[in-house]
C-alpha cells in the first residue's frame, strides 16, 4: 500500500479545437525554470517542480525526423507517416504526417491539423491531430 499520494502525470487537455484561426497544442511550462513540454504535464521532468502553467504552442513547426509505416495495426492506415515536429518554443511533438510517404522530408515547413477522433475500444471519442504540410492544412 502507498503512503502517499502519486501526482498526476497529466494535468489537462492537450488539444484546443475552439481557439481563433484553428486548433492549437498545449504544452507546459514550468514557472521555476522555464522547461517547456509537450503535452500537458502536472510535474517538470526537468527539475520535479509542480509550479507549471499552460503554454499555447504554435501551429507551424519543422519536421525533425519521421519514418513510413508500411504495416499498421488495427483502425490505423497504411502506410502512415510517423515524425517529430519541432516547434519555435523548443518543443518536440511525436505526430502523425498528413501527407503521402514520397513528400515527407526532413526540415520540411508543417501545420497543425485536427482530424476526426477515433473511438477507443470503451466506446469514447479520442482527440487527433496530425501536421500537414503548410498550405494544405486546414
């Protein structure tokens, strides 16, 4: 039996689908030393403090790095494109690419684009969001 009680490992939505101009990720900031995540986090993993706030991310950002999956498992499509987005607040997303395998490339300029929820195997609506290359996300 614990002894205490284990903090919370998220502390919010992640996704904002009724912000002006459209959907907007939110992250975490920590308010003692300004570390900043994604997604929404109760504790910074940087120095475990829990004085964090919200911190809206921006919608555009660069592909890092992202690899094809040619098999996917069940209710995904294949092939799928699986990246990491880097955003201007010095944010790393892991993110699903809306866009067919052969435009993918590093360094390529994406948007944030929300996508229709999936529902969980209990029956709830699951939030999406993918990056799609800038100019086509809407």
């Amino acid at each position: 039996m614990l002894d205490f009680e284990p903090l919370a490992l998220s502390a919010g939505p992640y996704l904002d689908l009724t912000c002006e101009g459209g959907p907007q990720l939110i992250g975490s900031e920590c308010v003692d030393c300004g570390h900043r995540l994604f997604p929404v986090a109760a504790v910074c993993p940087n120095c475990i403090s829990e004085n964090m706030k919200p911190l809206p991310l921006s919608r555009e950002g660069k592909v890092y790095s992202f690899t094809v999956l040619r098999q996917a498992p069940p209710g995904f499509e294949s092939p799928s494109i699986i990246s990491y987005v880097d955003l201007p607040e010095g944010v790393r997303v892991f993110t699903h690419l809306d866009m067919l395998p052969e435009q993918a490339k590093c360094e390529m300029p994406v948007r944030l684009k929300a996508v229709d929820p999936k529902t969980d195997k209990f029956g709830r609506k699951v939030l999406q969001f993918k990056f799609a290359p800038v100019g086509a996300a809407q």
